[in-house]
C-alpha cells in the first residue's frame, strides 16, 4: 500500500486523492488549517509547515511527500527529502516560488520574458521605471498568487504609491519590476514529467483572468500549430533544466505570434482542471504517476472544454448538470468573497456546441461576461491553425 503526502490541503489536494483512489493510493494531508478542504476526501494531519515535529510524524507515514501549495518553505521540502522522496524536487521548488530566479531561469533558456529588474530599494524602483518604462507591474518574488502582491505602476507618478505599497516587503520576499505585456491572451501549458524524464503536455489551454484570477479556460487553445509547438518546446525545456518531475504549468502571454514566459507554477494548476473531463488522463492522476514513478498517461483532448471558475460562492448547479457534457466540482469550502470554492467543466465534440452550452449557463447563472469571451474566442474564424 503505498501512501501519497501532500503539503497543503486545498482543492488541489483534494483533486490529487480523488484521482488516486482508483489506483490504489492512500494519502495523507498537511495542512495548517483543521478545515482544509482535503481533509474531506483523505486523512489530514494538522500542522504548520515549518514545524519539524510535525514534519517527522508526516515523513514517518508517507512514501512520497508532494506539493499542493508551491509556497511551502524551501527548508522544509528539504528536510523532508532527506528521509523520503519529495517531487518536484526542492530544487524546482526553490526556483519556481522566487520570480527573479524563474525568469532568469526563462531567459537563460531562450524563452522570451518581459523585461524585469529586481529592486531592494526606492532608488532602484526609480532607475527599474527608467529603464523598464511604463505602464508596469511591481510584484513581490516571493508568495505572490492570484494577483496578490501585486502593484501596477501606470504612470512615474505611481512610483510612490507602489512603493508605499510593496516597499515594506523588499527585505523579506524581495521585489521585481516587470514590464507590461500588452498581450493578446493569456495561455497556458499544463505538463507532467517523469522520474526517468518521460514528457507529456496537455493541449495548450487559453486562459481568461478578472483582477489576476484565473476565470475561465477553454482547451484547446485556438492557436496555430507553430504556436502550439513552440509552447510546448518551452515548457519542455523548463522542465529538463529544472529536472522536474510531477506536473507543472507554464503561463505565457501571447503578443501575436510571440510568446513570453510569465511564470511556472510547480504543481497541478487551476488551467488544467477541464483535463478531469476534457482529456484521456487528468493533470492529477499524471501527476500521482509522475511521482510515483509509473509511466504517464496519454494527454490528448477529448473533444473541446471550457473551465468556468466558482469565486466566492457556489452558484446554482442545475444549468451545469442540465448539459449533456456539464461537469461540476464543488470544493467544500465555506463561502468568502474572492475565494475558489468550485469549478464547472463543459465539455462538448466541437465549437458551436460548446458555445451553445456556453451561452445557456452564462444566462441561466447571470454571468454573461464570464462566459462572453470563450464563447466569441470560439465563433472567430481562422484561429485555429489547422
Ligand atoms: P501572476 O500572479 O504573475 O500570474 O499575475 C496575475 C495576472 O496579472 C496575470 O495572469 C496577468 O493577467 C496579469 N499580469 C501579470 N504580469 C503581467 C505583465 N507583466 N504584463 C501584463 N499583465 C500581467
């Protein structure tokens, strides 16, 4: 019987044991909270992530140790893999959860990034503006998510403001400076790499965020198969050069037909939910197979999916279920406002229909502009490629 740990007790987790059943896997769950939504679904031993204690007791009963929370300190992963398999390995994690180092990482890779600077002081925001420019987005480099920790500096006037804002943060999680990325969409590669270095991408994905939120994806993305491939090369070589293994996200900005790396997440991430439904093998059980070291599932689509994002609140679940390919995902959390308490997934054979359920959930839930830009991104003409 082999026993799966995961750091952090999010949906994430919760979605990594449910995939596990089927395949024998027990789990067990760290988490800080008593609440933690995982703990629903798998036992769940409540302690901090720092607590040495706490972290031998959880080593002592796991086989591997994984992640559904990519900010759990990088002493702790460590520790950890000194008494037992610990994937992504500390290493992967130390880079993807500092932006400075994943996008020098980027650079050194050849894949384009937005301009960036990072800034420990006043004087240095001041000569990153000068050379940078704006508008741009200040961001802390460490445990930034979700838009969090954020600052968009509009204009040089902004400059006191943001740091009036961030500055209290340079000591200790670091800022960076970015240049603004006038993108034309947002997207995303969801993929898993094996213990021996197998490598599988999931169909590149579209994404869709409301005030740094993910909001709605749709897979695949309608993108050309030059764009497609050059996506997919990029995540590749991110994982080869951090020696991943476990899946990972690659978030781009796409500006015509030019791609910039914004940043990697090392876990299961929220644009690869529709691949529950929408693929032969979901992101959670390739990930179980990645570290565990069995060979990965095949990721290719089945037919087109569209992921709408629950915030908040859980909305009313019949217009979903009422779709031949609706799917729904509540998390068992609490309401509060901006949390990700579910999802929807609608999955359909082609465009026109998947647009058709679109456009009656966004009726029937009221929320017209979640769904309106999936649905015109699926009625334009000649996007997609091939
Ligand atoms: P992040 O936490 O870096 O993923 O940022 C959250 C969201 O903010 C992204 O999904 C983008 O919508 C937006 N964003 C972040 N960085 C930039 C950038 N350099 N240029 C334009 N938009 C950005």
């Amino acid at each position: 019987m082999t026993t799966v740990g995961i750091l952090g007790g999010g949906q994430l987790a919760r979605m990594l044991a449910l995939a596990g059943v089927p395949l024998g896997l027990r789990f067990l769950v760290l988490d800080p909270s008593a609440d933690a939504c995982a703990g629903q679904c798998a036992p769940l031993q409540v302690g901090a992530f720092d607590d040495q204690a706490a972290l031998a007791r959880f080593a002592d009963q796991v086989d591997v140790v994984t992640f559904d929370f990519e900010n759990v300190p990088a002493a702790s992963a460590q520790w950890l893999a000194q008494r037992v398999p610990v994937f992504p390995g500390p290493r992967a994690l130390a880079i993807a959860q500092d932006r400075l180092s994943e996008k020098s990482l980027f650079g050194e890779l050849g894949i384009p990034v937005p301009a960036f600077q990072a800034v420990s002081t006043r004087a240095q925001l001041d000569a990153a503006l000068a050379r940078i420019g704006v508008p741009c987005i200040m961001k802390t480099r460490r445990f930034g998510y979700d838009g969090k920790g954020q600052f968009r500096i509009r204009s040089l006037a902004d400059a006191e403001a943001a740091w009036d804002a961030l500055g209290a943060q340079a000591g200790s999680v670091g800022l960076i400076v970015e240049g603004f990325v006038a993108f034309d969409r947002e997207l995303s590669v969801v993929a898993a790499r094996s213990r021996d270095g197998q490598f599988k991408a999931f169909p590149l994905t579209e994404n869709w965020h409301v005030d740094g939120v993910l909001s709605a994806s749709l897979a695949p993305a309608r993108a050309s198969q030059a764009l497609r491939a050059q996506a997919i090369d990029y995540a590749r070589r991110v994982a080869e050069a951090t020696d991943y293994v476990g899946v990972f996200a690659l978030e781009l900005f796409c500006q015509g037909q030019t791609l910039l790396a914004n940043e990697m997440a090392p876990r299961v991430h929220n644009s690869g939910h529709w691949t529950i439904e929408g693929a032969e093998i979901s992101q959670f059980e390739n990930h179980l197979r990645a570290v565990l070291g069995l060979p990965l599932g095949e990721p290719a689509m089945r037919g087109m999916a569209c992921m709408l994002n629950w915030l908040g609140q859980m909305p009313d679940a019949t217009a979903v279920l009422s779709q031949a390919g609706g799917h729904w995902h509540d998390y068992g959390k609490s309401a509060r406002a901006g949390r990700k308490v579910g999802h929807a997934t609608l999955r359909a054979e082609e465009a026109t229909a998947l647009s058709c359920a679109l456009a009656d959930v966004g009726a029937a839930l009221s929320r017209p502009d979640q769904v309106q830009p999936v649905i015109a991104r699926l009625n334009e003409n000649g996007v997609g490629g091939d």
